[in-house]
C-alpha cells in the first residue's frame, strides 16, 4: 500500500502578518507546482485568512492548529471546523502535546475535536507521543494504546480517509533532540499495529504517520527513509523557507 507522505509546517504562537504572507509565498514558490508530496502550512488564527489568500493556486494546503467540537453557539474564543473551511483550511492539528500538556486539552475532548473535524469535512492532523518520563517508566505502549483508541474511536471507515497521526514524542518538540529514526520507526510500527488490531488492517496500512520533533534539513532524510514515517510535522524549522523547503525536498 503507497501512503501519500505529508510535509506540514507548525507555526504555532509564531509570525507577525507581514512575516506570515512573507513566509507561506515563499514556502508556495519554492515547492512549486507539483510537489513530490502533499504540503501544508499551518499559521495563528488571525493568518489564516490572509496566508489563504497567498496560496491561492499554489500546491500549499492551509491548515489550522486547533478547533472546537462544536459547529456555533456560545463558545466564547472557540473557532469551528466551518469556520476554518470558510477561512480556506484543509488540515486542522488537533490534540498538539502542547496542548495536551499545557493546556490540559484531554483525550475525551480531543475525541469530540477529530469527530467534529472530520464531519465538517476537514483532514485531521492527529498528534500523540510519549512523555520522557512516560518513555523512561517503560509506559510507550500504554499511552499510545489510550491515545489511539481515545482520539478516533467512533470513526467510520470513510472517516478515517481524513486523518493523519503525527508521532511527536514530547521529549523531541523544541528540544533539539531529534528521535533516532529506529526509535522513530519502531513507534510508528506500533501505532499502526494498535491501528490494525482496534480499527482493522485496511485503516492500519492506508493511514499516513508523521513524524514530529525537532525535524531538521539534517534529520529529515534518515527519518522519512523509514517505511512507517509518511512525512513530518516540522515546527521550528518550518518558520524559515529554506530549512522547511529543504526538508519537504527530502520527501519529493
Ligand atoms: P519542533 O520541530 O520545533 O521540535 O516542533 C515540533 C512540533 O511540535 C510540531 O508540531
């Protein structure tokens, strides 16, 4: 089964509008018409509108970093998965270790989030990944068992078509401490065999796996050589064209 392998850039809390604009032309003239992979920038909120509008007929897919389970209502600061299609999204992150570990987002909640988003009909970027401590108690093949179970339980088949996961072991994000790519494959592997064992093997070998955590022009190539890693979701690196074009060339 050929996976198509994805390139996504996570701005996170980074860029002012200008440096947004600035950043997705750039990123949408280097990859070209037709990239030997899907690519996707994923900028703050307020951006997505204008970065949209900078995309317009290039091969980069907008994507967003979070969303809200429910389609309106009285959600103070909330945005919805029709919101983000309406802003020109076809990705949206959802269960970012960021937001799972500082904000206190929780399996349940992110359950309801990759439901809503799928629904709307946006692709889900699902992120999951060990703590240190987690890794070091021996505890990888537990919190990887709840977190694919929790997050996409519930699914339909045609469903599943829209999801992605991102494997960023929290150790690795912002660290400069890049996972070695057997521990990167050797994590995939299990995800998709979870994958296999709860949602069936179709689902298992059809569904892309990212790797995410401190990707670098350098790391990427062992990285994404790997035969469960689909490609990467690339923060620091993605804020500066060159580095982020560079790694999507390890892929094309
Ligand atoms: P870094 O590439 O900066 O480690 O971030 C990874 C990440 O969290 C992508 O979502």
């Amino acid at each position: 089964m050929t996976r198509r392998k994805l390139v996504a850039g996570n701005w996170k809390m980074n860029t002012t509008r200008s440096e947004a604009t600035a950043l997705a032309g750039a990123v949408a003239a280097g990859v070209g018409a037709s990239p030997g992979c899907d690519v996707a920038v994923c900028p703050p909120f307020p951006w997505l509108v204008p970065v949209a509008e900078g995309l317009k007929g290039s091969a980069v897919a907008l994507g967003a970093q979070d969303v809200y389970s429910e389609p309106k209502g009285a959600f103070t600061g909330e945005v919805s998965p029709g919101m983000l299609l309406e802003a020109g999204c076809r990705y949206v992150i959802v269960g970012h270790s960021e937001r799972r570990h500082v904000l206190g987002e929780t399996d349940s909640q992110i359950n309801h989030k990759v439901h809503a988003a799928v629904e709307a009909g946006l692709h889900v970027i699902l992120c999951m990944g060990e703590t240190l401590g987690e890794r070091d108690r021996g505890l990888m093949e537990r919190v990887f068992q709840r977190q694919v179970y929790s997050a996409l339980a519930g699914l339909t088949d045609e469903q599943f078509g829209r999801v992605v996961i991102a494997y960023e072991p929290v150790w690795a994000i912002g660290t400069g401490r890049t996972a070695t790519p057997e521990q990167a494959q050797e994590a995939h592997a299990f995800i998709r065999g979870k994958l296999g064992s709860l949602y069936g093997e179709k689902i298992a070998s059809s569904l892309p796996i990212l790797y995410g955590g401190s990707v670098t022009p350098d790391t990427a190539a062992g990285l994404f050589a790997k035969p469960d890693v689909d490609g990467g979701l690339v923060g620091g690196a993605s804020l500066k064209a060159d580095a982020f074009l560079s790694i999507v060339r390890t892929v094309g």
